[in-house]
C-alpha cells in the first residue's frame, strides 16, 4: 500500500497543471465569449487551436488504457490527470479526453471491427470528429435496461431502428459523426439478452433532433444534449456492435470507464469550488469580521476538504482494482463513486455558493453551471438509487 | 388555539384555488411560449389578459394588511392565498401580488408622502405600472448593512445618487418606472443611521443597466435581475423616504413582510413539487415494481409531507405574530421562517428531481427552474447565515 | 386560526411551571440520589410525598380528555402542559400522568367494563397503582402486528396465554398490578382480527420477569423495562377487552395519545436540551472566546429553536386534530410527530452533548440520559420505518 | 500508489482474524459474565488468560513503530490490524495495543529518560501493569491547552501538582500503577510553553479517585473513567518528561498516534455494526418481505459501505503520512480522521441499531455501548470543533 502517486504520474500531473495554466485558465473568459457570439452550435475555434497544442504536449487520449492506441496509462494513472482537466468543463476535449467521445472510443477499441476502427475510432483517437450515445428514453425509467423501448430489427443486410431516444449528448456538435444506439433485438429473450448496440451514422435518413434539453436553464452549448427520434433508420448489419443481445454487456463495460470518469472530473470541479471559496472568505468581511474566520465558514471548508480527499481515495482505489482485478470485480467499487463523488461535489459546490453570497447563482464563478452538470450525474448512467441498490445487494450476498 | 382557517379564508382559498385551476395551470404552457417567441424583455400579453379576470373576482391586491387600500386581510389570512399563487411563478403578477412590487407597495403605503402615493403607489395598485428594489451591491456583503458603499448625497433641493447595485429583480420590464434605491447618507453616523432609502423613477439620467443576471441559466425574462449602475443620478430631496439615516428602520420594517411572502410562496412551489413527484412515482416502473412502492420512495415522501407541514406551520405563526405583536416582535419567527422555508423547499424539490430522473434536470416539470429559484432565496433578504447568527443571539439573550 | 394558548391553558401552563419550579427541579439529586442508595427497585419516597401535593394543587389527572373521570382537558389542553412535565424524566409521574399508566387508562375507560373500571382504573386514577403494557415481541419484528406470536387461548371460563414479550415497561415497579398483554386469539383471521388484548393481574401464576433491560447503560430504575414470559398464565374469559379479533383496533386507539404525549414529552426534553446548551456556551472560552459568540455555536442555537418550534406546532396541531376529527382521521399528522418529534430532540440534545464537551456524555447534566430515552423513541410503539411509509402511502392516497 | 495491503501485512491481518475467531468472539459473554459477577474493578480472568497467549502467537506490543522495543511495523502496517482488534471492545488489552497504554507507551519510549523506560515502559511492554492519563479537567474547555489550570510546581528536588482532572482512562484499575499528568509550570509563559508532563505513581499521597464517570449508564468497567483530584501531590523532579513548558510539544506528539489508534478501532466497530445489521436483516420479515429487500434498507447498507471504505482510505493515508512525512506534517489529515471516523461510525451504529428494533437499544447486540463509545471519540483528545478550524485553517493558509 502506497498512496504517493508514481514519479511518471507526478510529471503528467505537473505537465497536464502547466498547460491549464498557461492554455486554459487563462481562456475561461473567451470560451464563454465565442458561445455567446455567434452560432452557438458551431464548434468554438479556441478548442480548435488548442487541440494541436496539447497533442504537440504528448497530452493527448490520455485516457484509453489497455490499448496501443492510447497514451499507455493505466486508469489509475489517468485518474488524477483527469481530475486536472475537470476543473474547466470544456477542458479535457482539449486533450481529447472528453464524454461522450472516451467511453464511445473504449467501445470501439474493445468490441469494434477492424472496419470500425478504421472508420471511426481512428478520426476519433485524431479529434477530427466526435461521436454521441443514445441510450436513456424519455417514456421509460431507463435506468432498468428491461425497459428499454427502442428496437433494432433485423431486415436482409440492415438493421431498422426506431425509438426516441434523450440526453444524446453531443448531437447538437457537426463533428458528430456516429453514434451508438442501444435497442431491442430481442424483446423476449432474457432479461440481459435483449438488449444490442450497434453503430448509427448520424445522416443516416430517418434521425431527427427534435429539441436540444436545457440542465437547469443551461443548454450546454455547443455540446448539447439532443432528444433524437429514430424512426426506420437503416444501417448495415455489420454495424452491430459484438452480436444480438449482447447490448447490455457492452454497456457494463462501457459505464465502468465512463463513470469513473465523471467522477474524477466532478471531483477536480470540487477542488475548484473550494479553491473559490478560500479565496472568497478571505476577501470578504461581514459584520465586523472576515468571512474566512467565522467557525461555521472553517467547519465547511473543513468538512469539505476531508469530503473531497475520501471522494478522490475511493475513486482511486476503484481505478486500482479496474486496471489490478478488472471492471467486473470492481462494480462495487464503481458504484460506490458513482454516488459518492457527485453528491460530495454538490455539498461543495452549494457551500462555495453560498459563500459567494447572490453571486454564487449567477454566471460570475462559474459555480451555478457547475451545480447544473454535477446534479446531472446523481441521474446521468443510473440515478443513485439504482447503484445503492447494487451496493447493498452486493454488501449482503457475503452473508448469504 | 385553533389550526383551522377561518370560513373567509377558506372562502378565498377556494376562489383562488379555482381561478388557478381556470386561468393559469392551463396557460403555463402559453406562458413559456410567449417568452421563448418574441422578445423576451416584453410583458407578456398573457399576464395583461389575466390581471383584469382577477381584479374582477375579487382577487387584487390580497397582500396589504391595515391599510384601507388593500383588499383588507391579515397577514395570516393572506398567507394560504399566497401560498396557492406560488405554486406557478408567475401567478402572483396576475394577482397584483408580485415580488418586489409587494414590498414596495408597502414601503409606499406605511413611508410615502402623499404625492409619492398618488403618484406611483395609486399606480401600482391598479397594476398599470411596476417597481423595482435596489439594495445589493457586487462589491461588499451588504447584508451586512454597514458594509453598503452606494453614497446618496443632499446637493441643494436635490439628492446625488451614486453606486452599484445588482439583482435589482424587474428592472428589465419597460413598465417599471419606481425603483426604491438604499445608500448612505451619512456613513460616519452610528451603525445603522447611515442609510437612507430614496425613490428614483427609472428613466432618470444617470441609471445604466449594465447586464441582467442569469439564476443558474435562467434569465428569468420578461421580469429578470438588473445589475445597474447608478452615476450622478439626481432626485428630487423630497424623494427621500422618512428621512436621513431611517432606511434601516424601513428595510426591516420591509423586508418582514417581503420574507414572509417569498416564504408563503416556496410553499407553494415545494407542494406542487411534491404533487408531482407522487404523480411520477405512480407512473414509472423499473426492476418490476412501482418507484411508488419502493420504501425509499415512501420514506422520502413522508419527509417531504413533514417538512412542508412544519415550515408552513411557522410561517402561519410568524403571519399571526406580525398581525398581533408587529413586525419587530416577530424578527425571530420570521428568521426562522426565511431559513426554514427555502431549504425545506430545496430538499423536496432535490427529491422530486431525482423521481423524475433525467428529465428532473431539463425543462419538461418545471423542477430544475423551481430548484434554482430557491436557491435564490437562501441568499435574497440576507443569507441563511445572517438570520442563524441573529436567531441564536436572540435565544441566547433569554438568558442574560 | 389562531396561534395562542386559551387564557385557561395559560393559567395551567403557569401552574405546572410554578410546581416544577417549587417541587421537581430542586428535588432532582434527591431523586438520584434515593435510586442509587438503597433498593433500586423500589418506588422512591420522593414521588410519594409529592403526589399529594400536585392532586392538592389540582394538577391531577390532566390527560384524560373526553371523561368526567379526568380533568376535562382536550388533547390540545394537555399538550403544552405534558411538555412542561416531560422537561424532568420522573415528573410526570407526580401528576399521574406517567407512560404507560396513561395509555392504559384510557384504554380502560374507553374500552373497559364497569367491573374494570372499579377494580383498575380508579385505583390507578387515584395513583394507587401502576399498570404495564406487554405487546412487543422479542423473536420478530413486532411493528408488524400480524407477526405476534404470543397467543391468547380460549379454555372454558379463562383465557390461557403464552408467550415471551419484551419492553414491558414499568413491570419491576412493586406497585405494578395489572398489564394489558396483546395476542393472537386466531392466526387464521384477517391480518387485523387476529390479536386481541386482555388484562392480566401482575401476580397470576406463571408471568416470569426474564430480566430487567438496559437502554444504553441505563436501568431506568425503579421503573425499568422488564423481558416477561408468560407461560399457562390463566385469566377469566371477563378480562378480555372488547371483544375477540379487536385487539389491533385498541392498539390503534390507544396509541394514538400514547404517541402523541411521547411527542410532547420529548419536546420539553429538546427545550431543557436547548437551555442547558445556551447557559453552558456562555460560560465557557475556548481559543480566547467565548464558545456563545462562535457562529457554529449560533447557528446549532438557531436550528435547535427552529425544529423545536416547528415539530411543536405539528404536535399541537396533531392534537387540535384529535380533538376535532378523531384519532382516526389524524392519524397521518399523529404519524409525523412520531417520527419527526424525537428525531429533532435526538438532534438537539446532541448538539447540546457536545457543547458541554466531556461532561455530555455523562450523568451531570442528564443529557446522555436523555438522548438514551428519546433514541428509544425513535422504535417503541414502531419503528420511524413503519411510519414513514404509513405517511407515504397516506400522501401517495391523495392520487388515486 | 497501491491499495493492495503488503504480503506482511496480509499474513498478519489473518492471524489477529484466526485469533479473534478463536479467542475473542466466543468469549464475549464470557466477559460481560465476569465483569458483571464479582466486583467490577477487578481485572478479568479472560484478559490475563489470553495475553499469553497473544504473546505467544506473535500479536504482541504491534503498535510501537520506530522502536526495537515494539513488533517493528510502521503505522500503515498496525493500522489494519488494529482495526480487526477494534471489532471487540476488550480485544485490544489482549494484544497489548489498548488506549491509553498504547500512547503513553509511545510518551515514554520517545520522551522518557532510561530510568522511566526501566521502571515504567518494560513492565507496560509486558502487560504487567497499566497506566494512565490525566489531561482534561471539569472547570474548563481544557482542549485549549492554555485553559489548563491544573499546576505543577517546582519545590527543591520536587515537583507539587495541584488540580481535578476527569476522564483518567484505566484509573479504576488496580494494576494501573503509572499516570501522566498535564499540568502548568509557568502560566505566564507564552500560550504553548505553559504546560509541562509529568509522571505521577498511582500510589502517591494525595491522588483521591472522586468517582468513575458512567458513560451514557455504561461504567466501562473494570476499565473505566475517572474523576481525580491531586492534592500537593508531590513527585521526585526527574519525573518531569523532557523539560518545563514542553508539554504541549509532546501532547501534540502523543495524540497523533493515540488519534489514529481511535479511528483505527472505530472502523472496527463500524464494520461489526454493518455485519450485524446485514445478518439482522436478512433474518426478519416485515409486512410480508425480508427487510433485507427493503430499498431503504438497501440504501443504508450502500452508504454504510461507501462511508466506511472511505474513511478507512482516510485513515490509512494518514498512516502512511505519519511514516513517510511524519506527525507534524500529517496533523491535516490526522485532523480529518479524528473528525471523519467516529462520526462516521455513529452513523453506520445507528442505522445498525434501528435494524435491531427495540433490541438495538439494549445490550443484546452490543450496539448501544458501541454507540455510546463512538459518541465519545467526538470529544475526547479534543471536540470535532477544535479539528474542524484547525482543518479549515489549514485549508485556508494554502491561499495566503
């Protein structure tokens, strides 16, 4: 047991802090000024610049262990580099480390056909293009893969897809080139065999976005999250993804990567809203007194910090098992951050909030829009409910 | 002791409740509507139809207690009405019984002179024109009265306004034409003989709206929240209510009733959170039972029917000791409420989210806007902190 | 609606509080102090001397509403007076208002026939006596009514029960004579008409206390809470309450106020909680301040009064509901102050722990005690759980 | 980083479990049988049986690092261990790793000169004898070491200590023959050079134990706390441990181990507590479903888990911080341990005891004492308060 990170993470660490200093911090403004202006659908040429800068830096898919295509790092290498990039939202697809892209790239580097790969993971892996998920369903709780509506049925040399899908994000993108789509192949298999996955350009005819869904008032621009109708959408049978039935399989694999993830980018997110927060209480002097000497401002900071150390172990110990014991003996650990870190993040975020008085609910900190998107992943992968559920089924089984 | 309202109330309870049912949940969906279209900053035509139907049913001016002007209730009689008209956003304006007009309208009646009455209050009571409030500013935490920096100085017959204020809420309707403007007119006289509150008509030269502020993303429009700038901008002295270094004496004397409504309000928004989520969880099944019979769903229900219950229970008593004792003898009720309330709303609102899974978070239930809204309020009219620092002095003083 | 006590209320409130003053607290180490030395088990000379005193001074009897054989107060008449009872554990004894003696007395009144009345109630009435109530179940989880597995068999003239009950509380007291015991008299029966209850003199042959049980480290002597076993114990047919399969039907009714005067108890409980912190906070100094100006300090003041204040309003409420529509119709009201009244006590008396620092968690200033006793609250007469679901399904009802 | 425990570290968590699993778990009753027949303040059989067995199997002194007195293994090594200890709470004795011994060991071993270490260290490495230790006092907030009022004054080759300690752990023991004492030499010296240590026979004229302090009823005999007054005690000068004004020096030394023995212990607890609670409720049917398949209950074991894997990460690094950057450097997280753990453990315990029903709050299930232990570790070695601003101090001196 050893919890000092290894002199090659240190270095990335110190290489990946550089960069947001020098390329990100220091854009935060101009991001949010390239949205506003303009088509707020269209990429933002920020991203564009920095992209070659950062593949220039060897900081580049960092993400994609197990694989000679990525930058050879393990997930618990990855993690704290990650949590680096999640302190600006738009930072990691600088890096090419972004959702919905990482997961949708571990997908076709681990269950695509060479033709696959040739065909979207490697523009992916270059950032040429981007790609979108389409799994959640506004009729159902989706979050129960059984009740998935969606189908994907089988007609000569094609796949006919219909349904309507939502929190497809990254539709809103024109890079977006391809999407996964999750369906019914087989609605009266087995509970787990029903589900496929299978590989859906997005100007195949038949895809409509019919709305892009505001997060508490922000739209996400120009990332966005599209509700899509599929309706008789034809692709070629090859484009199923590993087999019939075999959807909810790949989807275990998928969500291991992706929430941790998610969690270690809220986690960076955290570690801003604190670093707000000291700065702030300490500027600020109300009733005779700074802010930051006040008991009840020193407990939160307190509470936080500890909060936010426990949240970054356990999600550190969940990568070590994924990479030492693999994803599947590690599901506990994921489910544990998938809930930990972003309710941990959202008692940060409120606190930092809250100390910046009637500024903390508007735009100016950026802790509003990081209380939006942290909310979203109580729900986004499966609502807290369902991975305690999983904990506390697993917890109980070592009794049985 | 009695728990029942009286048969007048429940009288006007159930025409409120009635006209709810006939002119605004119907038109909710029209409401958005005519925001999204068109120009956002102009009134919405829905609102101007409406205002007629209510002040024809008796249904005007609801708010005013002790005051010939009003419709003549208590402030424990108004307070179920209120509740019921908050449970759409923006009801209360088809009942000439908004924010911040309300609490102006007060200010008016209790501090104005004649003319000032004739002049905008008569005005505002028949809902021709509206107000706005200009109190916090960016720079200090001014909820700390003495930290205020906007200076109001006597220049011959007239006064020079200078400073700058934000989250001044309505300041973008071009039918605002009162803003009431708090400063120092003395800042080297005692604590809280300092300030001084003045009107200023808003198409004084010298008034900069420099941005609206967004609530999360919400803009909030047509009403929405000013950040303004005030420079060189001269009055007449008669403006000047009650006189120099009484505006803490009149904040308080506004803020009782201001903090009492936005409180009889979030009720109102909490209950109908709590509607929906009941709703929801009878609708949705997942892993083969109802969401509604799981017993984290119960429990989380019966959390929410206990605090809403107990919130408004206070707040109904806090009302009665402002129509017994008066608004000052009553500081410790209604501090407790102005905490109390906003945060029972959040938790139950948080929960209905999560039963609502994704779709909690867009715009669909109206949950993530009700969500942001009060979070506003831990913050509006003094954050949480400010009235906890002074609710334990005040029970700590019983024991001197 | 009207949040006042009734000037006879007041006058009560008064003369309880000058009682308590003259009589209880002086008298508190005595009461210590006479448990300790000498037999532990035996009624303490304290309370003997002192029940003449309050029956002298007319506080006899007061919550028995609906009686002639009480003091004629309704349920909202008593609560405020319970409260103040509640703030010394042993008080409400001295005004014969003591669980589970008040419980049972209303079931005898309600239920009894004259010959029970004549032998148990007056006796009791007169504090002559005590009683004690035996229906949870040591092997199952006894909330559930239909799990009792004590059973209550008919053999000619007699009734023959058998079975194990724990919690039976008030058994080691010697003036202990007659308990109300709870059984099925048909397993066969609709889920509710199963159980029966009956009355069982305390010295019929075969009722062995098992043991006498701690809470926490406390015996509560030399009332106490006995594990019983009941073996063959016979009784006549006579003594059978109501009516066979009406067992659950009593339950109900008698804990309904048996609950609600838990909840009052524990109110005075949270208050004295409260009081002891405030005097404590301002005689201490830690860190060059005293403890009562730290704004952790205040604000733990500040939320203490605020969930005092607001689970007292819901418990006077439940009461006024009782009064007016019957402990039927308020049973969902009776269900929140269960759950919520000593879940606030359990929080502030915590609070209060820690102030006093070390000294908390021993016997000096009675708050451990006093936590010991309200976390009881939180499972006698069922668990949180139960209710909170009973809430929930009660709420979830309204959308049918 | 590595979250695998060391093949040492393994084959050593394996024999203290096979030990356990042999020796203590099936003496539990044994235990409390002895303690409760016979006088309480005699030592126990049990104990004096398995230490030599203990001795034997190698599980001897494991906590003393940086010392060939000790078993050799560093923090991070014993921290497991003394978790698997910690499950019971008499197991520790039986190692020789209990509180205060384990920490006044380290006093002596890091601070004593080769007299003390002869004469007091040797026969405590042996479990000979026992010792104690007396820092807080009654009259005042003594976790502001500069509240101190107990004194020790230089007389010739004596020193004269005057002063009424209270929570001297272990003085009730008749084989605690060793005290140290904290006290001041010199109040007018500055805040942290006021306080001297030194070491005081249990033997010594003038030492009374007023009395043993019940903790929530419990007396924790035959261990217990004591009330203790020293009355010109006077010992030889060369008792004092490293010099006058040192002893907030080696209190700051002697508490980070003795913390992070307390959380390691704690965890124990917790993890037992969830085991109960999984048994319990997989063996009870409520309305009509094993509780075990409750949601509620399922939530709870999940945030039991995540809650108690997280704090032992915390733990764990401040161990391995106190090995590699020592003490000092470590005082951050040694703070957050301190704060995190025993709260954490009363969580799980609660939930653990509500699962129980109305047993959880007897002795049955050993739930309650656990409770009521835990609920002191939020005060001992000083109040969650005092770490949380000395956290958030911490925190906030990085923005400086």
């Amino acid at each position: 047991m050893d919890f000092d990170f290894s002199p090659k993470v240190k270095e990335l660490q110190e290489r990946v802090s550089a960069f947001m200093d020098e390329h990100i911090y220091p854009n935060e403004e101009r991001f949010d000024r390239e949205v506003a202006q303009g088509d707020r659908w269209q990429p933002t040429k920020l991203i564009e610049e920095l992209k070659p800068k950062a593949k220039e830096a060897g900081l580049w898919n960092l993400f994609l262990p197990e694989s000679e295509r990525g930058a050879g790092l393990t997930n618990l290498e990855y993690a704290p580099l990650c949590e680096i990039m999640g302190r600006v939202s738009w930072a990691p697809e600088v890096f090419n480390c972004s959702a919905p892209d990482t997961g949708n790239m571990e997908v076709l580097e681990r269950y695509g056909k060479p033709e696959h790969k040739e065909k979207w993971l490697k523009p992916l892996l270059n950032g040429e293009i981007r790609s979108a998920f389409a799994m959640t369903e506004p009729a159902v709780a989706s979050s129960d893969a059984t009740n998935i509506e969606a189908s994907i049925k089988r007609d000569g040399d094609e796949y006919v897809i219909n349904g309507r899908k939502w929190w497809t994000s990254g539709i809103g993108d024109p890079r977006c080139k391809i999407l996964i789509f999750m369906g019914k192949t087989d609605p009266s298999a087995p509970r787990h065999e029903q589900q496929s996955m299978i590989l859906v350009p997005t100007d195949t005819k038949g895809i409509t976005i019919e709305r892009m869904l505001p997060v508490f008032g922000y739209d996400d621009a120009p990332h966005g999250h599209g509700e899509v109708n599929f309706e008789n959408v034809r692709v070629p049978a090859s484009n199923l993804l590993l087999g019939e039935g075999r959807g909810f399989e790949i989807a275990q694999g998928r969500l291991g990567p992706g929430r941790i993830h998610h969690c270690m980018r809220v986690i960076g997110v955290a570690e801003r809203a604190l670093e707000r927060m000291c700065k702030r209480v300490k500027s600020r002097v109300a009733f005779g007194k700074p802010v930051a000497e006040q008991t009840v401002t020193l407990e939160r900071i307190a509470e936080a910090r500890a909060s936010i150390d426990q949240a970054r172990l356990l999600t550190l110990k969940a990568a070590y098992m994924m990479d030492t014991v693999g994803n599947k003996e590690a599901r506990m650990e994921i489910a544990m951050i998938k809930v930990v870190a972003p309710n941990m993040a959202l008692k940060v975020i409120d606190w930092a909030i809250q100390a910046h008085g009637a500024g903390g609910v508007t735009t100016d900190f950026g802790l509003a829009q990081a209380y939006a998107h942290a909310r979203t992943l109580r729900l986004a992968d499966g609502p807290d409910e369902v991975h305690r559920n999983q904990i506390g089924r697993l917890e109980l089984r070592k009794y049985n």
